[in-house]
C-alpha cells in the first residue's frame, strides 16, 4: 500500500507541519553552510519512533524529554506505538506516512526503507553525516558504510539508513562447568568428548537431585538456538537462521551445503539417542528458558551477556551457583578448524530521516544521530530519568524495578552501536554486592567468546534478494526438512530432495542475485 501511495503524497509530507518542506533538496546540496549551526540558538523539537515494549511514550516537557534535550540537545517526542513484534508498528508507521506525517527520525522495518529510498521520502545522508553527524561517521566502520552503498536501492551507492553494527559477538554454547567439575570431567574439545559429556550429564546426575531429570543439550522449535550443534561443522548460522557465507569457492546458503548436511546428521545421531531434549521442537522462548532456569540443562546457545539472569533464576530455584562456561566451538570429524561462531557486523537499518522536513529540522535529526552516536553519553542515556527509571542514595544509582506502567521508552544506542568495553562497563555498574559473581562470570564469557568467532561473507545482504520469494524468506522449506530429519521422520538421504526443492522453488535466483551482490563488494 505505502508503496503505492508515496509518489504522490511525499509533497505533501511534512512532520511538524513545516512549511518548508520542498527546500530540502536544496538544504542536502547547495544549502548547508548557511544553515549549519542553526539547531544551536534554540531548542528543536523532533518526532522519534523506535520499538517500544510496552513503556509509556515520550510527551514534551515530560522527565525523559527532558534528560534528552540536556543530553542531546534537541527535544525528542515519541508516542506509544504498539509494537507486536513490528507488525503493528510497521502498519502505524505505513498510515502516517500516507497521511503525511512521517516523523523525523524513525527505526524503519521490514525493508521499507527501500521503498521509502527509490521514492525519495527519506534523506540523502551522503554528503550529511560527516558534516553534521561526525561520531556517527567516524563510529560506523568504512567497509560497513560501503555495505550500506552497495545495497541503495537507487544503485547510486548513496546512503539513506543508519545501520546497527555489532563491535562484538553475543551468543555463544555454553555448558555447565559446575557439572563438569562435580563428575570430575573437562570441557570438552572434540566432538567426540562432547558426546561422552552428555552421556554423563544424562546418566550420573550431576544436578545431584536423585532424579533423572536432566537434559543433556537441546534448543527451540524449528531447529533454533542450537547453533553449538552447527558451528563445528562451520556452518554460518545466526540464533537458528542459515545464513551465507562461501562454501567451494562460492556465496552460498549455508543450508544447502554438504557442511548442513554433515551437521544435519550427526545432531539427528543426539536425538536418537536422547542425548537432545526429545521435546526441542516443541519449545519456545518460555519453555527453553524454563529448563535451563530450573537446573536441568547441561550446554545450550544462548546470549553469554545475559547468563547472569539464568545464573539468579537458577540460584532463586535450586540455591545453587551455577557455573555457565564457554563451549569452545568443537573439532568435528572432517571439519577439523573449519568451525567457528557465526557473527555479522553489519545490522539491520536502524535509523532513516524524513526528506520531507524544513532545513532546521533536517539538521536537528542530524544532531540527535550524533548526540546517540557519542559513546560518552551512553551510560546516562542507559540510566534514563532520575525517579522513573533510578534512584539517587548516597551518590549511587540503582535502577528502579522494571515497571511499564510508569517508566518511559528509553533510546538504546548501545546495543545498536555498542562495543564490548561499554557492555562491560554497564554489567559492572549494574552489579551489586550479593550478585556480582553472576555478572563476573557474563563479563568473562563474553570475552571468552570472541576467539571463535568469525565475520561471514554473507554479513549486510540486503533483503531485496528475496523479492518475490517469501518462503525462502521466511525458511519454510528448510524448517520442514531440518525438523523431520533431526526427529528420524525423513532419513538424512531426504537432505539432496531439500537442496533440490529449494533450488527449483526460488533459491536458484536468489543465490545469483546474493552471488552479484557479492561481487559489487569486490571481495
């Protein structure tokens, strides 16, 4: 619908109801030295859409406007937006620009941004962001500036999103050393060692509850958060979705490549023999979390940041310290050093800025992207307002209890752009006495980590090589064979009718149209 809509309603765009909207060509070319500074004599107030959970919205003059037009130096407006995993958010989004009030800066979703670009509705930042947003400019890596050119959808190689980049990788195995240490073994290294574990976590009763309750390792339904299972076989995978990388010399999906096959197999071997929890396809978030929080899980994929809120839930339940360590990625048979942890460090787009907006707005926007972007501002932008997300006593802060009802949606340009030494920071500064040995042991794995990770050559393809393919998308084809095939439904001969299925049915296009975006990047 919006795509439709736009090339006759972006003239008469125009959030804030400025009047001079139909300066802003010349504002981006012939225009910006006349008007820099002009944000600097007075206070602009901006309409700033994000996800937002559930909190409440940010009105002007209210505590959080306030903190940010201090911080940031201009003022941030934001209305509640119901999110719903961005569906609602994307058709709230979709109504306000047909009806000509796009805010000024906003989190595009879903690709839109594509069509917002080849329509002009959003701003050429090209030329802007080195000018008037320098922290972004210099915070952004060149070569993940060059993805963002490589995929304009105008083929000018221009820039009209901000996008998130990841200085760090998050997820990780882990397994359980505390168990390890009680049955007197090592962390594993081989595949081979790793099977003799489970076997031990299954049958010795290293939770020492005298029941027969533990699950060796597993994941969540349609084959994800189980990309321990994978890595050895160097599979590019990402919290469950196959991914591209280059496999015999060439950009291909990982889930077609006689390395999935191989990993495909021996995880359906786990299964079998119940060494997997026998129920992975039926859980969800709630469900998975649940076992590993209620002290019957021994390895698992998860974020190593956040084990720390697995590591309290465990000690509420059981009273016991848990110990979550790093899985190193293993050395399977045949794929000897070919493993590692996939990462990507370019994100998905998380900022674009209106075209239809007068010359003092644009670079406003412009300066709440590099107030956001200084790394020096984030952790008072992490506490949020004093008295509705912390408390002052004797100089320190405490962050107030989670509270959706009362607190409003905070911006979090840490974890859009964040690195390792402010996460670490942050997990410091969030400890206190009684619980700083569960962050420790985040802040450790999170470290530990990053020896296994690697950037994978598929990192910043657009989603325009799906076009025309949902399914492909969406990995139908590919959760219907993984599934069957782990389970024992399907023989792992089924994998080549797969590859086949998936070739005939789109991924044969894709694949050229990913294989000529590659080559663009001349890598």
């Amino acid at each position: 619908m919006i795509a439709a809509l736009l090339p006759g309603i972006i003239a008469g765009c125009s959030s804030n109801n400025n009047e001079n909207a139909g300066q802003t060509n010349s504002a981006q070319t012939t225009n910006t030295e006349s008007t820099q500074g002009a944000t600097d004599d007075k206070l602009v107030d901006l309409e700033v859409w994000w996800a937002n959970t559930g909190y409440k919205g940010i009105e002007k003059d209210s505590p959080l406007y306030k903190q940010y037009a201090d911080l940031l130096g201009v003022g941030v407006t934001s209305p509640y937006v119901e999110w719903n995993g961005g569906t609602d958010y994307l058709n709230t989004l979709n109504m306000k620009i047909a009806a000509g009030e796009m805010p000024n800066v906003f989190l595009p979703w879903n690709g839109n941004e594509t069509d917002l670009a080849k329509n002009g509705a959003i701003a050429d930042l090209t030329e802007l962001l080195p000018e008037y947003a320098p922290n972004l400019w210099k915070l952004i890596p060149e070569d993940v500036w060059n993805v963002v050119k490589a995929n304009d959808p105008t083929g000018e190689g221009k820039i009209y999103w901000i996008p998130g980049i990841k200085g760090y990788e998050r997820t990780t195995g882990m397994i359980r050393k505390d168990w390890l240490d009680t049955l007197g073994l090592q962390i594993p290294k081989t595949q081979d060692e790793y099977i003799n574990v489970l076997k031990a976590f299954k049958e010795q009763d290293p939770n020492g509850n005298g029941i027969a309750d533990e699950v060796p390792t597993g994941g969540r339904q349609n084959a994800r958060w189980m990309d321990h299972l994978f890595n050895m076989y160097g599979v590019a995978m990402v919290e469950g979705y196959p991914d591209w990388d280059i496999y015999n010399g060439e950009l291909t999906y990982s889930a077609v490549s006689p390395n999935m096959k191989d990993a495909l197999a021996f995880i359906a071997k786990l299964y079998k023999e119940q060494l997997m929890d026998q129920e992975t396809f039926l859980n969800d978030k709630a469900a998975w979390d649940g076992k590993v929080d209620g002290n019957i899980v021994g390895s698992y994929f998860q974020w190593a940041e956040s084990s720390y809120l697995h590591l309290g839930l465990i000690e509420q339940s059981s009273g016991v310290k848990a110990d979550f360590s790093v899985l190193p990625v293993l050395e399977a048979p045949g794929y000897e050093g070919q493993g590692f942890i996939t990462t990507k460090q370019v994100g998905n787009p998380e900022w674009v800025v209106s075209a239809q907006q007068d010359d003092e707005h644009l670079k406003a926007s412009l300066k709440f992207l590099d107030g956001i972007a200084d790394q020096s501002k984030w952790m008072d932008i992490y506490w949020g307002a004093e008295g509705m997300h912390y408390s002052v006593a004797d100089g320190k802060k405490t962050k107030l209890p989670d509270d959706k009802s009362t607190q409003q949606n905070r911006l979090t340009p840490y974890d859009q752009f964040g690195n390792i030494e402010f996460k670490e920071q942050l997990l410091t500064e969030s400890a206190s006495e009684s619980d700083k040995w569960q962050f420790e042991q985040s802040i450790r794995n999170m470290k530990d980590l990053q020896q296994y990770v690697k950037i994978i050559a598929g990192d910043g393809l657009p989603s325009t090589v799906y076009t025309d393919y949902p399914d492909i998308k969406n990995y139908t084809l590919w959760y219907e064979y993984a599934t069957k095939i782990i389970i024992g439904t399907y023989s792992i001969d089924k994998f080549d009718e797969f590859v086949d299925k998936w070739n005939s049915s789109g991924g044969a296009e894709v694949t050229k149209r990913a294989r000529e975006w590659y080559a663009k990047l001349g890598k």
